[in-house]
C-alpha cells in the first residue's frame, strides 16, 4: 500500500465504476473528473493497493468531510473500494486498517459509512474493523428512479480525543 497521486486516478476511477456497476456502491452512477473527486475528498489518508503481479492499483479508500462546521472536523466518511478481480483477499480489510491508522494520526475522531443493506460484504468489513451499526436511514435517497436505504456506521477513535 501506498499513498494515491494524481496519476493513479484512471486506476482508481476504473475501480470506482466497477464498483458503481454494482448498483449497491453509492447513490452515484457515474465517475467524476479528477478535479471534482479531488475537491470533494480530503488530501490525507488517500490510499491505494497495489498488486506488483497486476503491475497496477487494485484498490482505494480514501475520506471525505462530512461537514464544513468546525465542531465536525474530525469526523470523515469513509470509502473503500478494490477491482472486481481481487475481492475477498482482504485487499479491502488491509486498506481500511490502514486508512484508520492514518486517520488517528491526522486527528480525526469519528469515521462513518453509509452503505446500502444489500451490500452484505462491505457491511461486514466495517464490522469486522470496528464500525458499529447507528441505525438505517430509510428511504434516504433515490437511485435509477428507485428509493434505497442506508445503513449508518460508525467507529469512534479510542486514541483520538479520548
């Protein structure tokens, strides 16, 4: 693992529409420019996985603010996603691992995710990590003409602001 440059973007962009194809990623369907997934993540604790074999990035998590009030700025929502080929080798569990350790250390207190229920995988990689289930939130949003729920983790730092 490694930390992402902005070369990598094609890679991880791929990896992200493979995720999106999915239909249980994210409420988005479609990728965005680099600028725009730039701006809308922080510039820490951006990751990747490489997989010298593959001569490439195989996976990435990375976080996003979730507020712009001073009161959240330790609070981050996290993403992780790996390429299709390389599931269920703890790609994911290996990069969240990590992306928690680098949060800690740049003083984040609170991760979260909102996953949909349907993805089963990914919910049980934020449990296994130490994320715990707030609640669903339902009817959150709608995708492709189709209102989904979330469910809302979270995982509270026990070095950070403790």
């Amino acid at each position: 693992m490694r930390q992402m440059i902005p070369e990598d973007w094609e890679c991880v962009r791929s990896i992200y529409l493979e995720g999106l194809a999915t239909g249980d990623a994210s409420f988005e369907t479609e990728a965005p420019s680099w600028e725009k997934w730039d701006e809308s993540h922080l510039s820490v604790s951006r990751l990747v996985a490489v997989s010298p074999s593959e001569d490439g990035v195989v996976g990435w998590a990375a976080l996003a603010r979730v507020s712009s009030r001073a009161v959240y700025g330790g609070v981050a929502e996290v993403s992780v996603y790996v390429a299709d080929n390389f599931r269920g080798q703890g790609i994911g569990k290996a990069l969240l691992k990590q992306l928690i350790a680098a949060s800690e250390q740049k003083g984040i207190w609170t991760l979260q995710a909102s996953v949909f229920p349907e993805n089963i995988a990914s919910l049980a990689l934020l449990k296994i990590c130490g994320f715990r289930e707030v609640g669903t939130r339902r009817r959150i949003g709608i995708v492709n003409g189709v209102w989904r729920d979330t469910v809302l983790l979270e995982r509270r730092s026990e070095i950070v602001g403790n």
